[in-house]
C-alpha cells in the first residue's frame, strides 16, 4: 500500500472518530480507540493527524501528539505498534499464580513460541500479560480479544486456542 493511500486512509479514521465522539478532551480516548480498532494499533502518524484535525479556526490544537502518545501507551487497551488478529493478554497476579498461572503460561509461551510484547511472524497471535483481569476467583484467567477464560489449565490451550483458527 502506497504512503499516500495510508495517510490518506489515517486522515478519513481519524475525522469519522472526531465526527463521532467530538473534539473535547474527554474524546480523546475514544478516538484513539477507533484508530486502535481500525488498523490494530495507532500509528505514529494518526497522533499528529488528530493534533491536525483538532487545530482551531485560530491555529490553537487542543491536544499535543505526546500526550495523545501518553494515552496510548499507558492504556493496555490501546497499542502504539502492530499487533496481532488476536491479542491474548495473561493475569499474572498472585492469585493466578497460585493456582497454577505459571505452568499455563510457560505452556502459552512455548505453544505460540512467544515471550511477552512479542507477535508471531505471521500476526496471527500477540501475546502480553496483565496485572489483573478482575476474575481472581477463577484462575488462571486469559483473555484472548474479547472472550475470557478461567480456571485455565495447560491442557485447555490446544482446543482453546483452535477456536481462533
């Protein structure tokens, strides 16, 4: 794909997200989260085409690139880099490990032959770990994309990660 056609491409995401959740500063994370849901990630050049669009009739921006870039790296739901079709993020809180996450996890990381952060060559498969899902009761827990599963053990991985296939 040609550079005009992806800044192109960026620019056209990047008004539909302002059209839909407006220019204040409480859009700012969903319009990043409609850039993240169009392209896997935001790219490097969709925090200074938001800055582009948001400028004032005065030429004021209402939000610098390095704070758009801040939101995105600190929220685990938004990416700055390329991931994979899908995301499996791994509770490594205590109360799953103690219930056996770290076997589950060693096997996920041979299974997918990833380390955490990393994305298969064929991004397919991106693998990270999280502090906490919110569902200690019933770990090991994994959410790959939007589905959760619990009570996770080594021998699940196989068909779990089938359904993704």
């Amino acid at each position: 794909m040609s550079t005009l056609k992806i800044e192109s491409d960026i620019a056209a995401v990047v008004q539909a997200a302002i059209e839909k959740h407006g220019r204040n500063h409480d859009a700012f994370i969903p319009i990043l989260s409609e850039i993240n849901h169009v392209f896997g990630h935001v790219p490097g050049d969709a925090f200074r085409e938001v800055c582009r669009q948001l400028k004032t009739s005065d030429g004021q921006v209402h939000v610098a690139e390095s704070q758009l870039y801040g939101l995105a790296s600190f929220y685990d739901m938004l990416s700055t880099k390329p991931r994979g079709r899908h995301v499996i993020k791994f509770c490594e809180n205590a109360p799953c490990h103690v219930v056996g996450g770290k076997a589950v996890w060693d096997s996920l990381r041979e299974t997918l032959n990833l380390s955490s952060g990393e994305t298969t060559p064929d991004s397919k498969w991106t693998l990270s770990t999280t502090s906490c899902l919110g569902l200690c009761s019933v770990g090991p827990v994994l959410l790959i994309d939007d589905d959760i599963y619990g009570n996770v053990t080594s021998e699940q991985l196989s068909d779990i990660l089938e359904r993704y296939e």
